[in-house]
C-alpha cells in the first residue's frame, strides 16, 4: 500500500481530482500554501495499491502542467526597503510536488 502526497496549484487541483474521480481514485483535498510564492496550493492525499502508483502519477504529470506567471516580489523582512524595487518578475508555477510513502497498515473505520 502507498500513500501519495501531491502538492498542486489551485488552478490545477479540480481537474486533477476530477480526473482521478473518473479512474476511480479518492483523495482527500487539504488546503495549503506555498512557501516561495506565498500563494494557495492544494495537497492530495490518495491511498492506493502498490501496482496503482504508476497510473495515478500520469494523471497527475497529465493534469498538472508548468507554466509561467508574472509575480511581484514581497517587500523583505528586515532588509534596506529603499533599494528593494518590485518589479514583476516572470516564475515557473504550477507542476506538482509529489511523495509516495509506504503504508504499514490502512483501516476504514
């Protein structure tokens, strides 16, 4: 048994969960914020058998995409602000983070 963890963009997350649902997967969506970006992000949870791995991380690598996206950066804490200019800076989003982890033991109760 594994547990998948995959951290997605919002944008990203109710097609991924739709597309999963149409395969028959659950997941457990949890609420979640990106570290760098400071931006809402959505963590998956998805319980599945060990021979299943392979085919839920092509819906994600499918449903899940990178893309570029102008962002301004955030004022730093505690630095000089009167050099700080912030301009628009174009990052890569989106994608996902993803964890397979074992699981020893797994109830529905």
């Amino acid at each position: 048994m594994k547990l998948i963890v995959a951290v997605v963009q919002d944008k990203d997350a109710i097609k991924l969960i739709e597309a999963l649902m149409a395969k028959g997967y659950r997941a457990t969506k949890l609420a979640s914020t990106g570290g760098f970006l400071k931006e809402g992000n959505t963590t998956l949870l998805v319980g599945v058998n060990d021979h299943m791995v392979a085919e839920v991380l092509a819906i994600i690598k499918k449903m899940c995409k990178a893309r570029e996206q102008l962002v301004t950066p955030l004022t730093p804490v505690g630095g000089p602000v009167d050099s700080y200019v912030p301009y628009p800076v174009e990052v890569v989003v989106g994608g996902a983070t993803v964890f397979v982890l074992s699981v020893e033991q797994w109830e529905k109760v």
